[in-house]
C-alpha cells in the first residue's frame, strides 16, 4: 500500500492525474492503493478545486477527466467529507470550493468522458465512508454536508453551460431523495 501522507501538493496532483489512460481505470489497480492523512487529502481537494484551471498546464484532459472520476470515487477523497475527525470548517471549505472546480474548468474547458456531468452522481454513488470507529456512513445521513451540497448546487446553477445543466439536474434528483427526511434543508 502507498503511503501518500508525505505527499505535498504537487507530488498528490500527480498521484490523481498523472497516469496512462487504462481500462479499467488505473486507481482500480491494488497497485494503486492507498493510505494518507484524510485532512490533508481534503485540504489538496480543496486547493485545487479552487484553482482547477492548474490541470490544464500539465495534464492531457483525458488524464484531467480520469482524474476528477477518481476523486470523487469509492477509491478517492470526496468520501473523506464524512470523516468527523476532520474540522467542519475544512470539509465546508471543500464543498464550497466545487463551485470553483464548476466555473474554472467545467464550464470553461471540454472534458470528454463525463466526469463534469457525473460529479455529483459519483458523490452520492459512492460516498460511502467507514469510520473506524463510528461505522459506515453515507453522505445520506450528514444533513449538513447534504444542505452544503444543496447550497453549492444552487450557485452551480447559474453557471452557463449544457454540461453544468445536466450535472445539475443530476445532483438535484439525488439530494431530493432525501427531501422526506430532511425537509428542512430545502
């Protein structure tokens, strides 16, 4: 298992995006696997969804879009938003910075491959997190990282583009499945 903890930013840039397009992908490898401190995983997120133009620099936008399927994964580090060990402060940040990643690059930028319209599918697909001490948890049962995601969304919405409609649209239809149990978050 690879041990990332020690990983600055632009060696962690290259983890997520600098690989050979492979089918499968290549974070389905045991090759892959990995082991790091989850703060600091959402902290890299955070940073380069605020700055998500960066990848266009240095990566082809195949690798770009394997990249961001990867982060939001049951392999990368989108789940690491229901960590409680880690400040609400730094996951709210992290959550707020998608718009970023939304005006910067997906709206700006062809990505082929989906990986901007299916964002918010791959979030709620796989955000499946298990604490090792609280059990598993899903970001179905975290209203506040669900009224954040809501919140994102809407601002999302304004952002002009065919591609931001549909990963919209997407987000939306999962986060009113949970319009029942949390009315109050809409």
């Amino acid at each position: 298992m690879l041990d990332i903890s020690q990983y600055n930013f632009s060696d962690w840039l290259k983890f997520t995006f600098a690989h050979p397009l492979t089918t499968p992908e290549w974070y389905f490898s045991e090759d892959w696997e990995y082991q790091g401190n989850h703060s600091k995983m959402i902290e890299y997120s955070t940073k380069l969804f605020n700055a998500p133009e960066l990848l266009v620099e240095d990566y082809f936008f195949e690798q770009i879009n394997q990249g961001l399927w990867f982060i939001p994964s049951a392999y990368g580090y989108i789940l690491y938003l229901l960590d409680e060990d880690i400040p609400w402060k730094i996951r709210k940040e992290c959550i707020d910075s998608f718009y970023n990643l939304f005006l910067y690059l997906f709206s700006k930028y062809k990505i082929s491959g989906g990986a901007d319209i299916m964002w918010w599918d791959s979030i709620f697909s796989y955000g499946v997190y298990e604490d090792p001490v609280r059990g598993i948890k899903t970001f179905g049962e975290s209203p506040e990282i669900l009224k954040c995601f809501y919140d994102v969304i809407v601002q999302i919405k304004k952002i002009d583009g065919e591609n931001i409609r549909e990963s919209v649209k997407l987000g939306l239809d999962n986060i009113y499945t949970y319009k029942d149990i949390y009315p109050h978050i809409f």
